[in-house]
C-alpha cells in the first residue's frame, strides 16, 4: 500500500472505487468528518441515559424489537448480536471486495447519522491499512435488513474474534490485532447494528461486476472488430449517419470504436469492390447496437451503483438537529438488485453475440476460411470443441441472468417479509464475467487466426497491436494441441483488462467517472 486515498464521506467517484478495487491503497479519513461522528455518538449517549426505548439501543432486533434490555447488558447486547449473525457459508469474498465494503462501510459510518464512536471507525481503518482483510463468507445474505451475515464476519475482526487473511494467509483475528499493535473494540450501544446494517457487501459485489464488465464490454469491441476482419466482413455498418438518425448513446460511441479500430486494414481494402455479399449477418452487422446497449445498461447501473456507495443505508438512523433516532428500511437492497440484474444481461449478451462470430468464424461456408480455422481439418479438429465450449458458456449465462430482484423470501418471523436477494444478483456476476471472458478470449484466439490466413494483406494498425500482443503469448494454431492453456492465456487478457490497455484513449470516455 504505497499510496493513501482520503475518504471524503458521500463523494466517493467511480474512479475512487474502482482505484481501491484494483489494488490496495491506504484509507484515511477527512478530519472535517469527526464532528459529525462525534455529534451522532453524543445522541446515543444522550438516548441511553433518558432511558427511552429505541430500537436496537436498548431494544432486541427484528422480532424481538419489543424486549427491553437493561443499560448494563448493552454492551454485550452488541456483542452478542455480532457472534450471533455471523453465520455466513461458502467461500471467502476476494480482498479486493473486501477492500470495497470496508472502504464504503467507513464512508457511510462517517456520514454522522449511524450513532457509532469515531474510535471504531478508527480502529477499522488502522486494520485495513495493515493489510488485514476479515474472513468474509460469500454467501448467507437476502440484501435486506443489511447484509447482516457477511457483515456481522467483517465485525468479528475489529473485535478480534474469528479469522482474518493477512497478506493471504488466513490467521486469527486477535493475533492479527495484536501483532499490528490495534486494540480491539468493545462495541458500545448501537454499534455492532451500525456495523451490520447496510448494503455495503450487495453493493460491492456489484462494483465487481460492474468493473469486469466494463474490461468486457472494451474487450469484445476489439475481438468482434478482429472478427469483422478474419471474415472480411463490411466497415459500412459502423458509418457514423445509422447511428445518428436512431439517437442512442451508447449505439453512437461503440459504431466510433468499431470506426477506429478497422481504419486502415488492407483487408478491408481488398474487397471493397466486387464483393458479392449483400449483408453480414447480424453478430458482425450489428455490433453497435448490441454493445451500445450493453454500455447504456452498464453506465445506468454505475449511477445506482454510486449512489448506493455514498449512501447512508443502516437502521435506525440518528439526526441530530432533532436529538431522534428514526426506524426505516434503507438496509432494504432493490436498487442494488436491480443494478446487478441489468448488469447480467450486460455480461450475458456480450458473451451471447461473441459465441455467435466464433460460430461465423468456424464455418467455412459463411466466413470463407478453412473449415474450424486450421489447415488439414479432419485430420485436425481445430477450433470445433473451442466453440463447444464458447456454447456451453453462453447457454449457462442465460440461466444466471435470470433476474434474483423478483424472487423474495420472509425471513425473521415474518418481521422482513420482502427481501432484495441483492446479494446473490452481485455475486452471480463474477462467475458469469469469467464466463464471459472465456468466450470473448476464445474469439480472439479465432479471429486472430482468420486474419493469419489472409496475409500477406494486414488488418489495420490498431488491430495487428492486438494481434501481436496475443501472439506473443499463443502461437499460430497449424495443427491440433493442448488447447486449454491457449484459451485461458486469451481469456486472462480479457479478464485482466490488458487487451484494451493500450488503447485507453479509445474507452476512458465511455464511463460513468
């Protein structure tokens, strides 16, 4: 962690998440938050000590909201929530959302209207900037009440209970503190429900996806230009004049990419006179509309997604200008479910249309290539289980992309009687992304080797930087081999986001900053 990010609370830009995401940095917090968090911390003391009943201070949670709990049990009322929520399953969140949920649940604590101690907040950024990440389940939320389980996990390690990873390497939580020098914290009234509400681990898990979509979305306008090449296929399609008289946005900005990206290819030059097809099919032909989609969707999801990062979204929440703590339901996570369920179709239909040219390019009837893109087929299969794989993947996004925000379960005796599942539509992305990258990485690997069978004749400046970078990991396919370390090498990338690197010029403009 050599640079540190200073949370300003409520401003957080997508550039800011997406910086913390990418690779560990430093969290300070902006001094001239601690007023605040002093004022809403003082209420609570001030709450307590009238004696009136507020739920979650000096009441019990959910449906035993009406059982009063002595002063003298608050402490450990606090406590006593956390280890009983943490009940998470499954695998562990990667650091990287980790550091997402920490970094957000800070900035949303320090807003002033959580009632928690600046100490805690405290105590939760001097851990993370000593690299160590709580053991955080990926699975046991509903996205509403908070994300009660995983968060009440990443508790556990400023209280030292539980495991954490450091520097990957899985440990307790108490050594963890101890060895940093970080004394853990004895939760206060109002703290561990502060801690817990909230949908920081629904909306992280989105970011993640939003973030590999968007290396996606880069990605698979390189390969599918690639594969307008590798078939010889038509640049009239992308002519600036169709996009304009339709008027969408994001339909207007990719048709300039696919522009930018073939201008100058010799093989397009080669047939631009006497070429006997009409048309392309549509997965060539219609690439500015399927993608420029993809990128409106993207982009509306990034505003929620946002929004929801700067967001004050635990209960009850504390105003101090009028001394109330007031119950409601921001915990409740459906702008997050219906972010993470558009950014599905996103991921799905990119990878849809991808596995549709690998299928162009493989049949030499439409792209007038050898049969499977390799010489001596029969002999050699090529690339035909390649695209079996491409199929397998595409059909099993279209099963993850049905939307989680329409389904509901009653939890708590009925008490949260509709719930988001939030949390399962952001982590389904990750999966889904990495399906994805498999298809856009094996059209690369196809268009790639459409285009070799055309030389002498070159694709455009652009594409051959493409080219090479792919061949200077995954030769020239001249006969059958192991093929999976080639496609991974391909997906890995996309994935990594290292195939639209070098044109950033091409793409910053693209997204919501």
């Amino acid at each position: 962690m050599s640079t540190t990010f200073t949370i300003q609370p409520g401003q957080f830009k997508l550039a800011d998440l997406r910086a913390i995401w990418q690779a560990p940095v430093k969290l300070a917090l902006a001094e001239s938050a601690y007023a605040a968090i002093n004022e809403s911390s003082a209420t609570i003391d001030r709450i307590v000590a009238k004696g009136d009943a507020a739920y979650g201070i000096n009441t019990g949670f959910g449906k035993l909201a009406k059982t009063r709990i002595p002063d003298e049990d608050l402490e450990l009322l606090q406590k006593n929530l956390i280890l009983s929520h943490s009940v998470g399953s499954g695998e562990l969140i990667a650091d990287e959302v980790v550091r997402l949920i920490i970094a957000m649940k800070i900035a949303s604590l320090a807003r002033g209207f959580s009632g928690i101690r600046s100490s805690v907040i405290d105590t939760m950024i001097a851990a993370y900037n000593a690299g160590i990440m709580p053991a955080i389940p990926v699975k046991g939320s509903v996205g509403a009440s908070g994300d009660l389980a995983p968060l009440s996990h990443m508790t556990l390690a400023i209280m030292g209970e539980g495991p954490v990873r450091v520097n990957g390497q899985m440990m307790d939580a108490k050594a963890a503190l101890a060895q940093a020098g970080i004394t853990p914290v004895v939760l206060a009234a109002k703290e561990g429900l502060a801690l817990i509400n909230g949908t920081q681990v629904s909306t992280a898990l989105a970011l993640n996806g939003l973030f590999l979509a968007e290396r996606l979305l880069e990605a698979a306008t390189i390969t599918g230009a690639l594969s307008v090449d590798a078939a010889k296929g038509s640049d009239a399609p992308f002519d600036p004049r169709i996009h304009a008289v339709r008027g969408q946005p994001g339909q207007i900005a990719t048709a300039n990419i696919y522009r930018t990206l073939l201008n100058g290819s010799e093989i397009r030059k080669s047939h631009l006179v006497n070429d006997e097809r009409v048309q392309d099919p549509y997965c060539l032909r219609c690439q500015p509309q399927v993608m420029g989609a993809c990128l409106d969707i993207i982009n509306n999801a990034a505003r929620t997604l946002l929004t929801e990062a700067n967001a004050v979204t635990d209960n009850p929440l504390v105003f101090v200008d009028t001394n109330e703590v007031i119950s409601g339901g921001n915990f409740h996570a459906e702008p997050v479910a219906f972010a993470a369920d558009t950014l599905a179709l996103a991921i799905a239909e990119i990878g849809s249309i991808s596995e549709r040219r690998i299928a162009l390019l493989i049949d030499a009837s439409i792209s007038g290539l050898p049969p499977f893109l390799v010489q001596g087929s029969g002999l050699n299969s090529g690339f035909m289980i390649a695209h079996v794989t491409a199929a397998a993947l595409a059909s099993e996004n279209k099963s993850h992309a049905h939307p989680s925000s329409v389904d509901t379960i009653p939890t708590s005796a009925n008490q949260e009687d509709h719930v988001s599942m939030a949390t399962y539509a952001g982590r389904r992305l990750h999966e889904m992304a990495h399906n994805t990258a498999t298809i856009v990485g094996i059209e690369l690997l196809a268009a790639a080797q459409g285009v070799d069978f055309h030389a002498p004749l070159k694709t455009s400046d652009a594409l051959s930087k493409v080219h090479g970078m792919l061949r200077d990991k995954v030769t020239f396919y001249d006969k059958d081999r192991f093929f999976a370390p080639d496609i991974e090498a391909a997906k890995n990338l996309v994935v990594d986001g290292a195939l639209s690197s070098q044109f950033a010029d091409l793409y910053a403009h693209l997204y919501l900053a």
